[in-house]
C-alpha cells in the first residue's frame, strides 16, 4: 500500500493523505469493460506487459543516470515512490 503523496491536473476522486492500493488491473471508470458486471478488463487500464511508460504520453515518470525506467505493470511497485493513473489505485 502507499499513501498519496500529491495528485495531477483533473484528478478528484484522489487527495493528499488518502491511503491507497496500487493495483495493475485499473478501471478507467468509463468504458463499456468498466460498465459490465461480466468483466474488469478495462479498455484504457488493461494489463499491458509492453506499455513502459504513463497512458496518455507513454513516457516514462523515472529515470537513474539520465535514461529512463520503464513502468512496470502500470504501478511500478518496486520503487519508494511511484506515479500512477488515478484509475489504477483502490
């Protein structure tokens, strides 16, 4: 578990303090995969083992010697701290 630290631009259903999870599984809340009560393979936040960076402009949030770590599963649990999409954390 974590604690989130800060969040970005439009992000309001997370604040400062609010204990989380992180999960690799995510739900963007608004796809037709979100909606069913028959599947939670979101359409944005589904398992992707080749995505290495962040969903919106696949760069990535982490770097060591000036070349970049790529995010694992989404979450990039293995570090201290990390850089999420709001829809991959309960």
């Amino acid at each position: 578990g974590g604690i989130v630290e800060c969040v970005g631009e439009g992000v309001t259903d997370l604040q400062p303090g609010d204990h989380v999870l992180p999960i690799f599984t995510g739900e963007c809340g608004d796809c037709p995969h979100c909606h069913s009560e028959e599947s939670n393979m979101c359409d944005l936040l589904r398992i992707n083992t080749e995505r290495g960076g962040m969903i919106h402009d696949g760069e990535s949030r982490f770097s060591i010697n000036g070349k970049p770590i790529h995010h694992f599963l989404g979450t990039s649990t293995f570090s201290e701290y990390t850089v999420v999409h709001s829809g991959q954390v309960a």
